[in-house]
C-alpha cells in the first residue's frame, strides 16, 4: 500500500545523504519549504530556541512510498554548499528579477520553456518566498543565507538536469519583485558568474497590473535596506493618499527597483552586469518616451533569447524563434485583452501621485522610465550603455554629453530634481 515515511536527519546521516544523491545512489528529493516551529510558552530554555527547517520530499522509484525529510536548514545549506562546490556541472544557471508586477518574469518564463532551446523552467519556487520571508524576519542573514541560497539553488537545478537540453540552462524566476531586495544580493554575490536578468516596466503600470491579479506577490512592507535612498518622511504622507493595495504595489516596485540600482552602483565590487530588459520592447509599445518609433520587439526578443542561451556567438534555430515569437504574440494579447478589461482602474489622480513616489527616490527620474544600462535592441547590442546618461528628462538616453565612468563607490552626491547627472531615469 502506497504511504509516507518521515526522517529526521542531521550531522553526518544528512552528510551522507545529500552525497549519495550527488553520486546517483539515490534519488534527488524535491524541496517542499522550509518550517520553523514555535517553542512553548513555558519553555524557557534558551538551547531550544527554534531554527527553521528544511523539508524535503523524496519519491522511490518502483514503489509506491515517498519520504518526508526534515533536516536543519542552516546545517543542510553549510552541507550542500560543501558538496556543490566540488562538483563538476554543464548546468548553467539563469536568473530572472522583476520590477512590472510579474509580467516580465511570465512572459520570459512562458518563452524558456516553450521555445525549445534546451532551457528548464523553475518558476518562482517556493522555498524562495520562505527564504526571502525569513530573511525580512531577520531569521537567516549572513553566511547561513548565503550558503541556504547557493545550496537549495544547485539541488534544484540538479533535480532539473535531466530536462536541460541543448542549452544547458536552468532558469529561475524570482518570486515576485517584493522578494528581489532579500534575494537579488545574495544570488548575485553567490552566482556571479551566472546569467542575471532583470526586466522592469513603469511604476504605475506595474501598480495598475498587480491590481487586475490578487495572486501576484507584489505588496509586502518596504524592505529596511531602502530607507537610505527613501526618505520614509518624504514618502509616507504621499503614500497615504493611495488605498494600502496601490501603496503596497508601489513600495514593492520602488524596492526592487533600488536593489537593482545599489548593485549597479556598486558594481566593480558586486560584478553585477545583468542583461536589463525593458518591458517597453518586448512588448512593442512604440511611440512611447524611450521605446522609440520602431516595433523593435523581435529583435529584442532575438537578443534577450542569445543571453538565456548564452548562444550570441552562435545563430538560433529558425524553431525557436518562431516558438518564441508566438509565446510571446500569446502573453501580449492576453495582456491587451486585460489592459482593456480593466481601462481606467487607475485615475489620473492616483497616477500622478504614484510617479511622484517614484521621484522620493534619490536615483529615479519620473517620465522616461529607462533604467541604466538598458540592452537596447540591436544585432549587436551589449549588456553595457556606451555612455552614461547625462540627460534630461525630455532627451532620450545617451543624448546628453559623456559622464566620468569612474566615479568611486560611495562618493556619489545625491542629485537635485534639475540635475539629471548620475541618476536613472525611470
């Protein structure tokens, strides 16, 4: 008869566990979350303070039985990142941060998997959320994160293997541009030479989109690392005045967008050079301000394709572009028929009064809306702008003068509300 069986394990019975699966000995067990569980009120024993749990599930192949495995996070991240380390894999890792309310890691989700270019899709998992919740919580943070992150991230991509194809990539879409501030610094600085994406769109659309879906994981409180760039006394008052929902939207937005932006200022000491997606180009929104004239959507599909793929020294099927062109014709009507189905769920009030929380960020410049170092689309387009903006708001990127490229880590001057040098626009 078909049953669960439930294991404890710790020290070297875990050790030997996760190394006979490494070595094939065993079958690789999917990662159902992490628990932590609460000590009684009367226990006063400081030793049983509670630390989270990993869970695991592992199905036996030939039998109709499967185990429930609980072991020490922390512990299990240390043993992991111990095995990983010395393991040789052709599984290149592929990571999608987003900052448009899910719609951009949908979209790029929905062509990796269906493009047939050999890419496995591992959509928003999970464990990612528990971990990025934890992280808020101040449960997990320094070496134990680090090593939990880099840890789960190889057992999932190991468990994937098997549908990696030509490719050879695991994709992994963040869950939700709430979460990127907890997990975006820490997968940069363990995988720094993996891929990293991170597509956007403008705040109030991004606002407006997670209004029409209630699942989307877009409003959580304002991460703290972003108090520096966010004056919370300049941004409250004018956040009151939207409902919680659009705040929680727009406070989401805002710290996915700042995490993006520390990175790339500090970026000789992060490394983090991610392939930035405007949202405008996949999705032809031709004849707005940084779009451009020209529908430059299958170029821009071509190119974000050669990244995920690492295959720009290399011409891609004919197959999969066309399959990728109409998963990406799908998500685009599907988009349309709901921008229509839900016309003027913001006002102009609100709207205008989400751009001016945009502008509470020292590093954003409203109207634009083109983040640095955006991959313009182009044959030969790069992960790095020719030249920084030095523009205003009415120019287009780059068409203001060069900027010095060698401004120190930390020295930068926050910049007035007429002075666009050295800021994003966005």
């Amino acid at each position: 008869s078909s049953g669960k069986e439930v294991k404890n394990l710790s020290g070297d019975e875990m050790n030997q566990f996760f190394k006979e699966v490494l070595d094939g000995k065993c079958p690789t067990p999917s990662i159902v979350g992490m628990i932590t569980t609460k000590k009684s009120s009367g226990d006063t024993d400081s030793d049983s303070d509670p630390s989270p749990q990993l869970v695991l599930k592992q199905e036996t192949d030939g039998e109709e039985t499967s185990s429930i495995i609980y072991a020490p996070l922390f512990e299990a991240g240390s043993a992991l990142t111990k095995l990983f380390e010395q393991q040789l894999t052709s599984t290149t890792l592929c990571f999608i941060a987003d900052a448009s309310s899910g719609l951009g890691t949908k979209m790029l989700g929905k062509i990796a998997s269906s493009c047939g270019a050999g890419m496995a899709l591992i959509q928003e998992p999970a464990w990612m959320t528990a971990l990025a919740n934890l992280a808020e919580q101040k449960e997990v943070s320094g070496q134990n994160l680090e090593q939990v992150m880099f840890g789960l991230c190889r057992l999932h991509a190991w468990q994937e293997r098997d549908q990696v194809g030509e490719s050879r990539t695991a994709v992994f879409t963040l869950p939700g541009q709430s979460c990127t501030a907890n997990l975006l610094p820490v997968l940069q600085k363990m995988f720094p030479c993996e891929r990293h994406v991170f597509v956007y769109d403008s705040c109030t659309d991004s606002v407006s989109r997670s209004l029409r879906n209630s699942e989307l994981s877009s409003s959580i409180p304002l991460s703290n690392n972003v108090d520096k760039t966010i004056t919370p006394k300049k941004l409250n008052p004018i956040l009151a005045q939207l409902t919680s929902s659009r705040a929680g939207a727009v406070e989401a937005w805002l710290s996915s967008v700042d995490t993006f932006l520390k990175l790339k200022h500090s970026e000789r000491k992060s490394g983090y050079i991610p392939f930035v997606c405007r949202l405008g180009f996949l999705m032809g929104q031709i004849g707005q301000l940084g779009n451009g004239q020209d529908d430059k959507s299958e170029l821009a599909l071509v190119n974000i394709l050669q990244y995920m793929t690492g295959s720009r020294s290399r011409q891609l099927k004919d197959s999969v572009i066309n399959a990728a062109k109409e998963t990406l014709d799908q998500v685009r009507i599907e988009e349309s028929e709901m921008l229509e189905k839900y016309k003027g769920d913001l006002s102009k009030g609100d709207s205008d009064v989400i751009e001016e929380c945009a502008f509470a960020h020292k590093g954003i410049l409203i109207q634009n809306k083109t983040l640095m170092d955006t991959v313009q689309p182009n044959k030969e387009w790069s992960l790095k702008a020719a030249k920084k903006m030095t523009s205003c708001a009415c120019c287009m990127p780059g068409e203001g003068g060069e900027s010095d490229d060698e401004e120190e880590d930390g020295n930068e001057v926050a910049p007035s509300k007429n002075d666009a040098k050295s800021q994003e626009v966005l």
